[in-house]
C-alpha cells in the first residue's frame, strides 16, 4: 500500500494512493496518526494525482541518518577530507547523525541553493519509517517495528560541510537545508517480494541529473540491513511512531562526493540552480527536484580571541 501527503484545493490531505488516483483519509488526519494507530481510515472520493501537489510523507519527530554503505563511504572520505579507504570504525557499528526533522521536501518541490553554498550535492538513499515505539531491540524484532519505507534525498552542502566538520562536529550546515521524502509512503508488507536470504531489500536505485543516469546502485549493497539500524538507534533509546532512519547514501554514484573522489575533480560539477535530480526506488517511486537560487548568508563575525581571564 502506497500513502501519501497533499495539497488539493489548497486543503492538506492524506490518503491511499491506487494507480494515478489518491483516496482521501477524512479531513484532519494525518498521517502519522495513522502510522501511530496501525488502522486506515475509511476513504472518500478519489483525486487525480496529476491534480495534487506531493507533500513529504510525514513530518517525522526525529531524522537520524546512516551510513551503511562502503562504497559511499570510501569515495565520499577522499572528496571531503583527501583520506584513502574506510576507516576501521565504521564496520565496527552502524553510525548516524541526527538530521533536521522540520527541513522536509517534497517530491517535486523545488530545492533554494542554501547560503553560502558552492558545492551543492545530492544523495540517494531509502528511508525506513518506525510504526511501533520501541526500545533495546535485537534485529530479529527490529523487523516488525517498520511500518514503511520511502525515497530518501540527503542534499548535502560539501564545502560547508568539509569546513565545518573540522570542528569536529558536523555536517551542521552542511546538511540543515533540506531533505527530500516521497513520492509516498510504501507499507512494508509491499517490499518483502524484493527481501533476500540475507534479510536485504534488493532494490535497484538510479540517480538522474538533468536526465543523465549518473548513479546506479542496490540497496542490498549495504554493510548492514534495516533490522541492524533500527536495533542500534534503539539500543538505550526509545524509538517512536514516525521516526525516519535513512540507509545512508548507495555507491556508484549516489552521489557527486564519491564520484569526486574517485576521479580527483569535481566531475560531474556541483549543483547549480536550473538542475533537476532525479532518484528512484524500485519498489518504491520516483522524486524529482529542481535547484533554484537561494538567500545570500548574513554575515556572522569571526570568534574573537579571548584573554581567558578569570574572575
């Protein structure tokens, strides 16, 4: 089953979607009330598609994001900060940072340049949606606490995040701007056809920039499967109904970093207003967005050095 967000009429709406039409949910509903319950609401009369505009799935409590394939990691490293290969730690545990839950895109919503930015780039990845809350899980119970899964666009902003990430923190800025969810949301039930012997999603993913394919990748080439991420951002937290848990970006050009890492030059160049990239999710669907120009940053001073006097 595919759920999904809308404007209609102006009115913000969610529903069912069959083919090229959407089921309204009773006015009021949202989806993650939905997600919370378990149960659909009954539906009213259908609505074109072609005459909605996509919402993000949901606006979910919390974002966190993977990075649980190799192949990103190793060409994304030498781009960002000139090291070779992957380093050890990362096959200790699947690692993720919190990401911005109120900075969520549509699938067709345009993408403002964020300020500042050069280096504009794009990631494709799958997002799972958490549909039971839970805590301390293994991966053999992990499974059942995923009500769905959608299209996941990490948009990066590689200069301010190779700057600020020297800190040692980070991305910040790097990532603040905006992430893309949709088309809808798939049931999980929907994807199982697609699970290998491994417990592996084998989804085929393809990354488009102004039509060019740049990108194709699985979804089974992750280090660790969606069972093991969702056990580890619940081990001593609490995971909750509509709690978004990205895969982390594929290999082979899922995005522009690896690819400028593995070629030592920004080939293909960074994003510019007027591009539109294109990420789609066998299984799932299709987001399409276009970059278009951004606000101008306010200036902030540097850090004034200080005597470290004390009183």
């Amino acid at each position: 089953m595919r759920l999904a967000t809308y404007l209609h009429q102006g009115v913000r709406r969610c529903g069912v979607v069959e083919g090229d039409r959407i089921l309204p949910f009773p006015d009021g509903t949202g989806l993650l009330d939905v997600i919370a319950s378990g149960a659909l609401p009954a539906t009213g009369a259908a609505v074109e598609l072609a005459d909605v505009r996509l919402l993000p799935p949901l606006e979910p409590p919390s974002v966190r994001d993977f990075v649980a394939f190799e192949e990103h990691v190793e060409g994304v490293r030498k781009a960002v900060d000139g090291a070779s290969g992957v380093p050890d730690a990362w096959y200790d545990a699947p690692t993720f940072y919190f990401s911005n839950p109120h900075a969520m895109v549509g699938a067709h919503d345009d993408v403002p340049l964020p300020p500042g930015c050069l280096a504009l780039d794009f990631e494709l990845e799958v997002a799972a949606v958490i549909g039971r809350a839970g805590a301390d899980l293994s991966p053999e119970r992990a499974r059942d606490h995923v009500f769905g899964y959608t299209v996941f666009n990490d948009w990066s902003a590689r200069d301010l995040q190779s700057r600020e990430m020297r800190v040692g923190l980070g991305p910040c800025k790097g990532k603040d701007f905006a992430t893309t969810l949709g088309p809808w949301l798939v049931t999980a039930d929907e994807l199982e056809p697609y699970r290998d012997a491994d417990g592996f999603l084998r989804l085929a993913l393809t990354a488009e920039v102004n039509g060019e394919v740049v990108g194709r990748d699985l979804l089974s080439n992750m280090g660790w499967p969606f069972d093991d991420l969702v056990a580890y951002a619940s081990r001593g937290a609490r995971l909750r109904p509509g709690d978004v848990l990205g895969s982390g970006t594929c290999g082979n050009g899922g995005c522009l970093a690896e690819l400028w890492g593995r070629r030592g030059a920004q080939d293909p160049p960074p994003l510019k207003p007027g591009d539109t990239v294109t990420l789609t999710v066998e299984g799932i669907g299709t987001v399409s967005n276009t970059i278009v120009p951004g606000a101008e940053p306010v200036p902030i001073p540097r850090a004034r050095k200080r005597t470290r006097e004390r009183p």
